[in-house]
C-alpha cells in the first residue's frame, strides 16, 4: 500500500507566484460554495469571490496569463513536426490554448468584469478591507441576503462565480502544462538539507517536491534561476520552533522548465 504524500511548489517567478495564489483562491471559493447552510460559510465564501476578483481584474494578471498561453501553444506547435509525438492528444490541447487565449483577450479588452452593477458586492468590497467592516450595521443589505434560503444565496453565488470561471480553465490549464513538463526525480536530502544547481538558460519557473507524510518533516525552499536551496524541518508547533531533521530525508523532487 502506497504511503500517503505531501506536495509542496515554489515558484521561481512573480508570474507563476500569482497564478498559485489565483489558483489557491479558486479552489477555496469552490470548496466553500458547496457548503452554504449557515450564514458564516455564506460569509466566507462571498469574502473569498470577491479576493478573487481583486486579483485576477488587474489587468496584469490577465496580461500575463495571455503571455503565458502564447508560450504554451508556440512551443507545443514546435513538437508538432516530432513523429513519436501523439498528434491527437497535441492538437486537442493546441485547440485548447487557443481557445483559452481568445477568452483572456476578450476580458483584457474590457475595463473590468467584476459585476459593477451589485450593490451588495460593491458594498463588500469597500468593507472588507476594514476590520469587522461586514457588520450588520454597517451592510444590512448583506445581512439581509445571509438569511436568505440557503437555495437563493446559491443562485447568487453561482452567478458570480460563472463570470469567472473561464479565466479559471485557462488558468488550470497554463498551471497543468507547467507541472506536466518535467519528471520527478528522487533524491536525498543529507541530515536534512539539500542543494542543486540549475541551468540558467533552460527557464525552471516551479519546484515542486513530494514527500511521506509519515517522516513528519516539511521543506523550507529559497531558490532562483541559478540554485535551489532547501532545508526540511521537523514541526514543533506547542513550543513554537521546528528543529531542522538530521537524518537523511528521501524526497521527489521536480524542477519545471518549459
């Protein structure tokens, strides 16, 4: 029976620490729409749309979603000519990059896709930045719609998260192509710390390194362009400090490049 893993990613680039923020965002929204019976999970789940919004309506993030769409598809259309190359499964893909990038382009070509137009929402937004700014004295309206039906505070959920879920599949997209471009490597992390340099010129843009739960330990990574640095440590939370291991920590370890 397989041990149970833990993953841990670093990014390498302001470009790619967005998207996991974008993507963590997403997955928490998700996770919070399905389970909307009190009015606190309502609460957090509006809280989390609207973070997610304030970050993917900058117009740099959709700029460089864009750019990395374009990337993409142009160096999957080099492989097109490799003849052991699934052709099928390239051009489905190749299909999907263009028709994510269309979708990214159009909601750049826009000043803005978060709905102007509700008074609750923009309401939140204003009041979320200020501490307990979500009173019930402060926004009745949204007092008001937290003791809505659970069914009708669906509706309205869903609603605001449909604007946004074509940015999410080209996100995911862009996000799979990066974690599917190289393969792991095991390697071992002598009394605990490990280091390996990197070609400079092949464009790692994510570590990604898997680890048993069991050995009880978690990595702390600093990295760039040129090396990768990491230590692992074991959790001491009651007294506060982890110990850095001592013994010998096997690890997967990913570096992406494409």
């Amino acid at each position: 029976m397989a041990q149970p893993t833990l993953s841990f990613e670093h990014p390498l680039n302001e470009r790619i620490r967005t998207f996991l923020r974008a993507e963590y965002l997403f997955q928490l929204a998700k996770y919070r729409s399905t389970n909307l019976v009190s009015t606190w999970d309502a609460k957090d789940c509006v809280a989390t749309i609207i973070e997610l919004y304030n970050l993917v309506e900058r117009s740099e993030f959709r700029s460089e979603l864009s750019k990395e769409l374009e990337r993409h598809s142009n160096g999957l259309q080099r492989l097109a000519k490799t003849p052991s190359i699934d052709h099928r499964a390239l051009d489905k893909v190749l299909r999907d990059l263009e028709k994510s990038l269309e979708i990214v382009k159009s909601y750049s070509a826009k000043q803005g896709f978060f709905p102007q137009n509700s008074e609750l929402l923009n309401g939140l937004r204003q009041r979320l930045t200020i501490p307990g700014g979500t009173c019930s004295f402060d926004l009745p309206a949204f007092h008001y719609w937290l003791n809505l039906p659970p069914k009708t505070r669906q509706y309205s959920i869903n609603q605001w998260f449909d604007l946004l879920e074509p940015l999410e599949k080209a996100l995911n997209l862009v996000l799979d192509l990066t974690r599917q471009s190289s393969m792991p490597t095991r390697e071992i992390a002598v009394a605990g710390t490990y280091q390996k340099t990197l070609n400079s010129q092949t464009n790692c843009q994510l570590i990604r390194i898997n680890l048993r739960a069991d050995l009880g330990a978690y990595p702390e990574i600093s990295a760039n362009k040129h090396r990768v640095n990491i230590r692992f440590l074991f959790a001491n939370f009651e007294q506060g400090k982890p110990a850095l291991a001592s013994q010998d920590i096997p690890f997967e370890l990913t570096c992406c490049m494409i």
